[in-house]
C-alpha cells in the first residue's frame, strides 16, 4: 500500500482519528491547579489500589520459598512440585487474558468506582483464601479465580486516566501507578522477610500468614474506593462549576468521555482490524515475558545468588527500589520530551544488556550477578509506561480505548505465560540461563518493535501534513 493510500485509509476509519483543528486556548494557571486537584484525588489512590492488586498477585513468589529450610514453604505443605507450582501461575495468567476484554466493558458499564471496588473485594478475598490452601488443586483453582477478578484492573486503570487527563499527560501518571507494582515487590520482600518469623503462630505456617495478612488490606479498601474515587469530571461534586467545565472542554478532543457510547460492533471491528494497533500488541506481549518473570522468579533467583532463607527474601527489595525510581524519571522524560517510543527502546535494550550479562557471567559472580539483575530489573520495568502512554494517546474514543487497551494486556498474558515457564528449578546451579537469554531475546524485539513503529507513525504524519487533511497526527 503507498503512502497515499495509508493516509487516505486513515481519513476514512473513523472518527476516533480526526480532531476539529480549531484549538481553544485555556489559563494556563487554571489548568494547572485542575489538574494538581485531579492529581491529589486519583493518583495516590489508584497507585494505592494498584499496589495491593500487585502484592496479592506476586506473593506466590515469596510463599514458594519462605522458610523452605524448615520444611514449612508453600510448595513443601501443599505437597506441590516445581512443575505443579508453574502450572498455578500459567492457569493465572489464563484467565488474565480471558477476562480483561469483558471486564473494561463492565468498567464503563457500571462507573469505574463501583466496579473497581467489587473487583479489590473479590481479589482480596480470594488471596485469604490461598491462606487456607492444603492441596495443588486448591492452590491452582484459587489463582484461576485471582487472575479472573485481577484481570480488569490493569488495563481499566489505564482506560480509567483517559477520562481525566489529556494525551501528554497520562504516561507520568501511568508510570506512578505502575511503579506501585515495583514498590509492591519490595515490600512484599520486606513483609515475607517480617512474616517468616511467624512460624505456627495460631498454629499456622508463616506463608499462610503471608496470604491472609496482604489479603486484608484489599478487601477493607474497597469499600473506599467505593465511596471516594471520582467515577467522571462531568460528574465530580468536589470540583467547582467552572473546573468541571474546564475539565471537560479540555478533554473534548483528546479524553474520553463518561457519557460517550459504550462499544458497538462498528467500533469493535474497526479497531480490532487496524493492523498499527497490533504491533503495539506484539511490543507488549515481549515485555512481558521478562515483567511476569521477575514479578514471580526474582526470591528465586536470589536465592540463586548465594542468598539463603528470610536473606533472599531481604535481598529482593533493592531490585524493585531501583526499578521504581528508574520508572518515574523515565516516563516523566518520555512525556516532557513526547518520545515515548524512543524511550521504551532505549531501556529494554538495558534490561536486554542487564540479562544478557547476567548469563554470561560464571554462574559463582554472584556479586556482579546481582548488579545485572539491578539492571536488568530497571529496564524491563521501566519501559512499559511509556509504551501504555503512546497506545492510549493514539485512541480518540472511549469504546475504542477501552477495547484497545484491554486487548493490549490481553495480549501480554502469552508472554507472561511464557515468563512463568523460563526460570527452571534445575537450572539454579546453572544462574538461570534459560531465562536471561529468553528475557534478553524478548526485550531486544522490544526495541525493535518501537523503533519500527515509531518511524510508521513519522511517515504517516509527513504524510498527512502534505495531504493537507485535518486527520489527527499519531504521537510518537
């Protein structure tokens, strides 16, 4: 197909790519204080709701070898094996990508508090549950019921800022809330660290403790999110009449809205059939093999690392500091400099380098082992918001959105199926080559998969400019 053919194609599909080229000028100053208001009211609070989604969904990782010195792990009591412990977080991740898709409809559908909310309950439930968990069956059929209600809360907080900020604005606040996760990974060392010394207390071992006490926490929140997180700005009673205004107008071209259709069929086709969106799902689907592998396998492969017991545990948090760190100076220079693609590339060829160095260094380096998987951890982690950013800043409707994002992460649970299988238990003595080289691999076709897209969208934009058509740019 020639250039003119895409641009006339892209002309053509739809209104969720066209803009009224008229622009209307806002205060600056008013803006500003709007969006520190909006900031203060949903940004903590979703990084919050995030942090507890991560912590109840990777703290298998911490249940699998806590106390396994003392006969007392996971896998020891429930009589599991390595292969039966895979086969819990694949059949996880299984119903992650069944249910995303339904469930960012129900989002919409049913205003984002209330549905948020049922999900936090449902998942915290069944995270207590796995505290009571005696066999492989049980352990497998919770995690597929975790997976199921934990599915729609990713990508519905992803669609959820669509609602509130303009395009250059999401990717710093998509990279808090995703950051959470990194700070769920350390403290979900931490506090394995602190409940490992709970051996039979109330006559139960300290990885049912584990399950129990981070369970809790989501459950009682729900009914918070519930009552306080602001569901639309049309709606929003603790904003003033003329900052509801202002939220709206200057979301008409570039948010989505809460009053706007929910998905039709048209929509649904058009959007499943754009072929562009595709490579952003292929891109995702390669980080995440590396992002399931260290959120699941990183206790495993300190204690690969020549640390043993509660220390491996310990020795978790650092990782995930650095990466959190690393994360929010990322996706705030991504926005700054509105290069999102670029940005992306550049760190997952760091994660890339980070694992590569880890599998060939001596499988005794276990000093310079651990920098690598520093490194490595900073740029698998650290590259995902930005790639969030550019998806949603590409989408003009809400239907559109929510399906497109939805169907983003959908796709990166084929990876992170292929991340829980990559880290073998006899591999240990070994420094896990299997799973660095896969990892190194994956993040490499990261890399090229944004470059490649990102000099798309250059193409097109030229295009469009010379065409004279007042089709809206893509971002890049």
């Amino acid at each position: 197909m020639s250039l003119k053919d895409d641009v006339e194609a892209v002309d053509k599909s739809k209104e969720e790519y066209t803009l009224n080229t008229e622009e209307t000028s806002f205060d600056p100053v008013a803006v500003r204080k709007l969006i520190w208001k909006q900031d203060l009211r949903i940004i903590p609070l979703t990084a919050g709701i995030y942090l507890l989604c991560f912590l109840d969904r990777s703290n298998i990782g911490n249940a699998k070898t806590l106390n396994s010195e003392a006969g007392e792990s996971l896998l020891q009591q429930a009589h599991m094996t390595n292969y039966e412990f895979t086969i819990s977080l694949m059949v996880f991740l299984v119903a992650y990508a069944v249910f995303e898709v339904p469930s960012n409809y129900f989002l919409k559908r049913c205003k984002p508090s209330r549905w948020i909310a049922f999900l936090m309950f449902a998942w915290g439930a069944c995270t207590i549950g796995l505290g009571g968990a005696k066999n492989y069956a049980t352990v497998t059929a919770v995690r597929f019921l975790l997976g199921m209600f934990e599915a729609g809360l990713f990508p519905g907080l992803v669609f959820y800022l669509t609602f509130w900020y303009r395009t250059e604005e999401r990717s710093m606040r998509v990279a808090i809330i995703l950051a959470s996760a990194t700070l769920a990974g350390a403290f979900g060392g931490a506090i394995a660290y602190g409940v490992g010394h709970m051996k039979n207390v109330q006559g139960l071992a300290a990885w049912r403790w584990l399950f129990i006490l981070e369970g809790i926490p989501s459950c009682v929140s729900s009914v918070a999110v519930w009552l306080i997180l602001p569901d639309y700005p049309e709606e929003a009673s603790w904003l003033s009449t003329p900052e509801r205004e202002l939220a709206v107008a200057r979301l008409e071209f570039e948010g989505s809205k809460g009053n706007a259709p929910s998905l039709t069929w048209e929509t649904a086709k058009t959007t499943l059939l754009d072929w562009r969106l595709w490579i952003h799902y292929i891109i995702y689907f390669g980080i995440s093999a590396p992002f399931s592998s260290l959120s699941l396998f990183t206790p495993t492969i300190t204690a690969g690392l020549g640390y043993a017991g509660l220390q491996a545990q310990l020795m978790t948090v650092p990782p995930y500091a650095v990466a959190y760190v690393v994360s929010i100076v990322t996706a705030w220079s991504s926005d700054y400099f509105n290069a999102r693609a670029l940005h992306s590339a550049v760190l997952s060829i760091i994660g890339a380098v980070g694992f590569m160095a880890s599998a060939l260094l001596p499988a005794d380096a276990y000093h310079a082992r651990y920098g690598c998987l520093l490194v490595a951890s900073s740029g698998a982690f650290s590259c995902i918001p930005p790639l969030l950013g550019w998806l949603s800043s590409n989408m003009h409707t809400t239907a559109a959105a929510g399906l497109a994002i939805a169907l983003n992460v959908s796709f990166g649970a084929p990876g992170q199926i292929v991340g829980v299988w990559i880290y073998k238990a006899d591999e240990k003595d070994q420094g896990f080559p299997t799973g660095h080289w896969t990892n190194t691999a994956m993040l490499f076709m990261v890399a090229v998969g944004c470059v490649g897209l990102r000099l798309y969208y250059r193409r097109m934009n030229l295009g469009i400019k010379k065409s004279g058509s007042n089709t809206r740019e893509f971002s890049y």
